[in-house]
C-alpha cells in the first residue's frame, strides 16, 4: 500500500496536479539543456523531467504533448538554431 506522501514504492514523493502543472516550464528547460549536452534518448528517459513530463501527458494528453513528441521537436529545433548560427 503506498504511503500518503510517497509512492508504492515509497522513493518518490506524490506531486498533485497542480504542482507536475506548474512545473512544466522547468521540465522542458531541462529536456533542452539535455539535449543540447549531447544526451541520448535512453539516457533522457531516466531523468525526473522525462518522467514527470510522461506523467503530465499521461494525465492530460490533450495539453501536453508526448514527450517522444516533444524530445523530436526540441532536438530538430536546436539542431535548426545551431546550423543558422554557423
């Protein structure tokens, strides 16, 4: 049984809605500067963002894009910014 304050398997706390919400800026930021490290898709999908950015699709897929979605987009649009810079 999961503890009210953590989950089954009790090494993460619950987060509501709201706070996984609200936080959406800060995860994106750090899906782009994952990215932009040179970081592979495996390596990503072990981070807290990518796992809370799965959370809030899952949750809400109509307002938040799936993350395979997103991490695509991200790495073409940076990809795109770094050629225009050369």
């Amino acid at each position: 049984m999961a503890e009210r304050n953590g989950s089954a398997r009790g090494d993460e706390p619950s987060l509501t809605l709201g706070q996984l919400e609200g936080s959406y800026p800060a995860y994106c930021k750090a899906l782009r500067i994952l990215i932009r490290e040179g970081k592979t898709l495996p390596q990503i999908q072990r981070t807290l963002c990518w796992h809370r950015l799965v959370m809030l699709h899952e949750r809400m897929p109509r307002q938040y894009r799936d993350p395979l979605l997103h991490y695509g987009m991200t790495k073409r649009a940076l990809a795109a910014d770094a050629a225009g810079k050369s």
